[in-house]
C-alpha cells in the first residue's frame, strides 16, 4: 500500500515539522491582528513546532501528508471582521507555510552551487518535500472538520457545535487520520 523508504518518512518529518511550526505561528498572529489576544495568551504565538503539534497529526502527515496543528481555540465574536475574519483566519493561515516554502525554491540555485553534489542533491529533495508536503497540508486543512484549520468555520458558523466539539475531537482526529492514512495514496490515481 505504501511505497515509502525511511529517507522519504525523514524528509517528510522535517518538512511538516517547519510547517507546523509556521501555521500555527500564522494562525495566531493572524488572530490576534483581527482583535483575539486568546491564541498569543495561550503561548500558541510562536514558531516553535512543539507548542503546535498534535501527534495524530504529525502522524498522518508523515505518511499521507495531510497533517494538522493542535486546535487553536478562537473566539470569533472578538474577530475584527466577523466571518470574514474566520475566512481570512482560515486561508491566512495556510497561505504563509506555502509562501515560506515557496521561498525556499530561491535557495535551491546557491545550494547546487555552493555544495558537494550530495549535499546539494539531498537539500535539494529537502526543499522539494517541503513544497511537496506544504501543498497537501493546505489543501486537506481547508475541510470544515474540527481538528483541521477549516473547522472554524464551521464553528464560525454554527457556534452550537462548539460544546460537542470537546467531547468529539478525540475522535474525529482519530477518523481524520485513519481516513487520510488510507485514502490519501490514492487520491492522485483517482484525480489523473
């Protein structure tokens, strides 16, 4: 089922590890620039990936490459711009880990030139997974499904579901990874 050698797992490990870190970063600042002091309160304004990571998470995003961050809890009531706000939240947040890997591709030129041939290949393969991984991060975090980033929308929307919400994260984390676990590798067949 899945053709993944160790150097591939490393690479992705390393990869979602600077993502994590830079979406939950984004997430917070973004949210404290809309007018919620919550997320920065909570010690969750920080690149650090430790801060932000959720284990199921990282799992998955490890072998599917569709990770998510630990939930940031946001109240979208003190947002500046209502549900555009969480919108903006939302999409903002995803948007700076590709732009961050995005930039990387700058570096790729003085890599090559500037180190031995197998350095430079696997920094190379470094940088590639990282774009690579960012893609497939995003993408998956714009489903409206607690634990992923787009579930605040959905809370956003109807804030009856928050209540319920602590008693199935658990359990939709779980779901998520199992189902992104076994779907993700096909999904490419499926889209050509």
């Amino acid at each position: 089922m899945f053709d993944l050698s160790l150097t591939q797992l490393l690479f992705r490990l390393v990869a979602l590890v600077l993502i994590v870190g830079v979406h939950g970063y984004a997430m917070a600042a973004i949210a404290q620039a809309l007018g919620d002091p919550g997320p920065r309160q909570d010690g969750r304004l920080t690149l650090n990936p430790f801060v932000h990571l959720d284990v199921l998470g990282l799992v998955s995003g490890v072998l599917a490459r569709c990770g998510w961050i630990t939930w940031m809890p946001v109240e979208y009531r003190r947002l500046r711009l209502g549900l555009a706000g969480v919108l903006v939240l939302v999409v903002g947040s995803l948007v700076v880990p590709l732009l961050a890997a995005g930039m990387l591709q700058f570096a790729r030129g003085p890599i090559i030139a500037w180190f031995p041939p197998g350095t430079a290949l696997q920094a190379n393969n470094a940088i590639g997974y990282v774009l690579d991984v960012s893609v497939w991060y995003a993408v998956a975090n714009l489903l409206p499904v607690p634990p992923l980033s787009g579930g605040h929308v959905l809370l956003a929307l109807v804030p009856a579901l928050e209540p319920r919400l602590r008693t199935l994260l658990p359990w939709s984390r779980i779901g998520l990874a199992v189902a992104f676990v076994l779907g993700a590798p096909y999904l490419p067949r499926l889209l050509a």
